[in-house]
C-alpha cells in the first residue's frame, strides 16, 4: 500500500472569508487516513464534521515533506 495525503476544507466564514484548508497529514495507507478522517469528525461534534470536505490523495513520494 501506498503513503496518501489527508486534507479538509471548510467554507468561507467570518474568521476566514476566503475558506479553510487543513495542513496535510502524511500517512501509511488509505486505511489510516479514513481512521484519522473518522476521529477527527467524532471529536469535532456534528456540525464541524457536516461543514468539511474531506480528500484523500497519494502521497508524491517518500520524502514529501508534509507532516507524519
């Protein structure tokens, strides 16, 4: 299995007019990611989870430089 990003967006709000992404998590699989996704959307209550778009991609390479 391949290494994949994990990011969220969220819309423009007051805070942030022009919208929100996350940084990217860097992690072993796909798997994983859906793990972090799925805890991440628990812990931040409904309506957090129900503002975000979620992606998942591959990882360009092994070094990436995005945070693990």
């Amino acid at each position: 299995m391949s290494r994949v990003h994990l990011t969220y967006a969220e819309p423009a709000t007051l805070a942030h007019p022009g919208g929100w992404t996350s940084p990217a998590h860097c992690l072993e699989n796909r798997e994983a990611a859906e793990r972090l996704r799925d805890a991440t959307n628990l812990l931040s209550g409904r309506n957090a989870a129900a503002r975000r778009t979620w992606r998942i991609v591959d990882c360009p390479g092994g070094n990436c430089g995005v945070r693990r």
